[in-house]
C-alpha cells in the first residue's frame, strides 16, 4: 500500500484485500508460552492473540459513574488472570525509505482504541489485527493535527487542534471535539494565533506562530494560543470566555482534569535574550467557568522551564539547570510553596514531553495522588539492570514508599488508580515477562495486573520518550508517536500501536 502524500496517510485508498489478507496470516507471533514464576509472583504468560474484547470481567470503570462533563478518572481492578494476551494491534508493512509520519495522541474506551494519524484520526476496535484500511472509524480533519490532550471525559469525548490548510492559512487554529466510540465529531471552532515576536522583547518571527495547547477541565475545553486562552463550554462548543494576555507575558500551556492551571512565559526587556533572566514562568489557577484568575505562582529567577503534572492538587515541575527537571514542588491553596522535592541531581527521575506540540500537562512517567507524587529512580547501569520508585509526600517532600524492581527489571509510573499506583514493569532481559502491576502505598505490596513479553519488533515501545502509554479498561496499550521508513535492507512491517489484556476476557 502507500499511505500517498504527506500530510495524510488517507490520502489513497485502503490496502488491497490481498495485502489485507497477507496481513491477516501473519501467525508467528501467536501461540502460548506459560512461564512459570516463584509463588510470590503467580503465573505468567507471553502476549498471544484471542478473544473479541468482549465480556471483560477484569478491571474496569470506577463504581461512582462519571457525567459528560466530567474528565474521567477510572480505577482499574486485577484481572482474574494476569496472563496477558493480545486485544488489538494497528501495523503498517510497506513503508519505504525516506517517509516520516506524525501520529500525535493515543486515547483508549472500553471498545476502541483510537490514534492521531497526521491529518485524521482513527478508531480501531478491540479484537482487531488492524492496518490502514480496516479501521472501525476515521475522522478526517481540514489539516494536519496540531495539538491534542490525554485527558478524555467520562462519556469518552476527546479534543484536538488542527491546521485548516483548505480554509486559507496554514495555522493552528482550530479545535475539534469528538467521541472516540464512534469517530462523530461533536462540535469544532477555530481561535485566535499569535505570530512569534507579537509579545513585547521578543525578535520578530515572520509568520511562525506561538504553540498553542488544549486541555479539559469540568464542562469545559481550553485552548491556550499564546495571545491568551479560550475556553468552551463542551455541550455545543459555546465560547465561555476569553482571557488576553497582557504586558511581555503569553499563556503558553494549560494543565486540567479537577483544576485548571494556565503555564505562562514572561520576557524581561532589561536582559541579555541569551540569559536565564530574560525568561521567567508563572502558574495562574483560573475558575474555568469564569476565566477569572484566582491565585498565581511565579517561578524564581533563572528557572528554565516548568511543567504541570496536576493541576489538583497543584504540582510544578521546574527546570532549574540545563537538562531536565531538578525540583517538583507542591503548591498550596493560594499558590505558595507547600513543599520542594529536590530530584538530587538525577538521582530520581522526572520525564515530562518535549516536543512539537505544546503539552504542559503530559509527564509520563510522574504521578500524583493519594497525597504524594511518585517519581522513579535512575537506572543502576549494572548488568542486571534495576532502579526503584518512590513516593515523595506533598506537605512535607519527605520520602514515603519505596518500591524495588529487583534486578533484571525496570519501573516505570504510569498513572494513579484511585489510591494505588499503576506502574509496568519492563523486563531487562527477557528472562522473566514484562508486566502492568499495581503498588500500593499504604502496604507496600505489589499486585499483578497483567504480564506479557512483546514481540521483538515492539520491544522499543515501552520507551516513555518516543511512545505513548495508557492503561484503560482492563488493558494496556503502547502506541508510537512517530513512524519513519526503514533504513535500506530492513523490514518494512512495523507496528503503530499495540493492546494488551487478559487471558480472562472471552
């Protein structure tokens, strides 16, 4: 197949059936391989193919249901049988050398998992071994995506920015709200842009413009667009409010879910632009149904950069030095400093995305909840490689629970579920399985949830940095960021996104 001319790979039709059914007899990767693990770990399996989706008994949705208008927040429950197996799978086999693909945000239901695919998104049922062509849904958008959020409402609505290059311009400057059971949009808008060097001391850009962000909060989507932020009511996409940034400062970046905190970048004219002291940060919590600003943070003088990992309860992660975070503080309910967690110099570990689009929420591997914020630990660098996670309190910034991966495995966070932690568990060496656990900060103990072993060709997907992960429903599910064409002499089949779940879901 050819995925035709960038922007979008649907440019041209779908696979041939004789690809399709190429694909569809790809059997080396099925069958079953029991490992059998030491009594205190249970029983393990390596991902095998099977089942519909259908009936999961396992995990599932937390037991207050959510309304419309709610960001989802879920509770994931152990499986009947951690034995993982594979619940849906999107790959392409014919790329060639020299394409590059952007597929920007990775959203899961309880039967589609859906992914942004340069100018259009897609659905794919659970069950499926999909490729281009054989999705549930499409959503086609009027340009490229430009900006999108992780955060999906209780009834499984999503929102995405997107350049409409048909429409005159080439500027990110529309926001589409959907359902990602059904592919619908609900309801789209375009907002304002802001060129670079529209804000006072800063050299002018041409017709490059700020980044613009979007997030949810209750009821409401916001989008911030550097000139300021726009917030819209999510029944029917009415505009609730608009702020308009004011002297050298620019709303650049907003972080939702049960608050909502609005990142600002402000320019000092009196120094030098190649200083720290040129740029400085602020926090400003915002009533999101009014716009009205209701406390602000300003970082110290000569922080490189913050991001929000929650807005509630709120917590920055600043960047102080040259590379990465070094310090995450807990704010209180007025905005001062409650604690500083210092990360020791790379001693532990805070990964927040860095990239083309503007997302000053999305830190993958930094959780927040019940109280504390958990970060991992380096990597021990020694042949059976290990590295531990630990819970910081947020009134104190003292240490709480540490969990240990043991030798020959690494722990990542990946998101709370309600009072526990969900971490996976990436085997160094393939000796034992890879695993999602649950870690319990109360206890100590480690639940299993699922474990697999991923095939060969996606064992690079459980890099945070390049790859998307989400655990929802029952189900874990790993999905690249971008795709290139193989260099020459190496296989063309790849994999774009990967769902695992339990043996038990019939």
């Amino acid at each position: 197949m050819s995925f035709g001319p960038p922007p979008s790979m649907y440019t041209q039709s779908a696979l041939t059936a004789e690809t399709q059914q190429r694909k569809r007899r790809r059997t080396w990767l099925v069958g079953l391989f029991v490992l059998v693990l030491v009594a205190a770990v249970g029983t393990g399996g390596w991902l095998v193919w099977g089942g519909d989706g259908k009936g999961n008994d396992g995990p599932n949705r937390a037991d207050d249901p959510q309304g419309p208008l709610d960001v989802r927040e879920t509770v994931e429950k152990p499986p009947a049988d951690p034995t993982g197996k594979m619940a849906v799978r999107f790959s392409v086999d014919d790329l060639s050398p020299g394409e590059h693909y952007e597929l920007p945000g990775m959203w899961a239901t309880d039967r589609i998992l859906a992914k942004g695919i340069n100018k259009t998104v897609v659905g794919l049922r659970m069950g499926t071994d999909a490729a281009p062509g054989d999705e549930q849904w499409k959503l086609p958008l009027d340009g490229p995506i430009c900006g999108y959020t992780r955060r999906v409402t209780g009834d499984d609505r999503t929102a995405v920015l997107f350049r409409a290059n048909d429409r005159g311009g080439a500027y990110c400057n529309h926001v589409a709200f959907f359902d990602l059971d059904t592919g619908r949009e609900v309801w789209e808008t375009d907002f304002p842009y802001s060129k670079i060097g529209d804000a006072k001391g800063l050299a002018t850009g041409g017709d490059d413009q700020d980044t613009p962000s979007v997030t949810l909060t209750h009821g409401t989507v916001v989008v911030t667009w550097g000139g300021g932020t726009d917030a819209y009511a999510m029944d029917g996409g009415r505009r609730l409010w608009r702020t308009t940034s004011t002297g050298a400062c620019q709303d650049m970046g907003a972080a939702g879910g049960d608050a909502l905190l609005v990142r600002q970048e402000c320019w000092n004219d009196d120094a030098p632009l190649d200083s720290t002291d040129a740029v400085s940060y602020k926090a400003r919590k915002v009533d999101p149904r009014t716009g009205r600003v209701l406390w602000t943070y300003s970082a110290a003088q000569g922080v490189r950069d913050i991001n929000i990992p929650s807005a509630e309860p709120p917590v920055i992660a600043v960047q102080a030095g040259e590379i990465g975070i070094s310090e995450m503080l807990s704010l209180d309910a007025k905005g001062g400093t409650r604690a500083v967690i210092r990360l020791q110099n790379g001693t532990y570990v805070g990964e927040c995305s860095y990239d083309d689009y503007l997302s000053t929420e999305d830190c993958p591997t930094i959780a927040v909840g019940d109280g504390q914020v958990f970060l991992r630990s380096k990597e021990s660098g020694e042949l059976t490689n290990s590295n531990w996670i630990i819970g910081f309190d947020l009134a104190t910034g003292n240490t709480t629970e540490k969990f240990d991966s043991g030798p020959g495995s690494l722990l990542y966070p990946v998101r709370m579920s309600g009072d526990r932690l969900l971490a996976v568990r990436v085997s160094d060496q393939h000796i034992m399985p890879s695993g999602l656990v649950g870690l319990d900060p109360a206890t100590g103990r480690e639940t299993p949830y699922l474990y697999f072993d991923l095939p060969e060709e996606a064992d690079l997907m459980t890099m945070t940095e390049y790859n998307d992960i989400v655990v929802q429903d029952g189900r874990i599910f790993f999905g690249v960021k971008k795709v290139d064409g193989p260099a020459k002499g190496q296989p063309k089949w790849v994999y774009l996104a990967l769902g695992i779940e339990s043996m038990a879901v019939r």
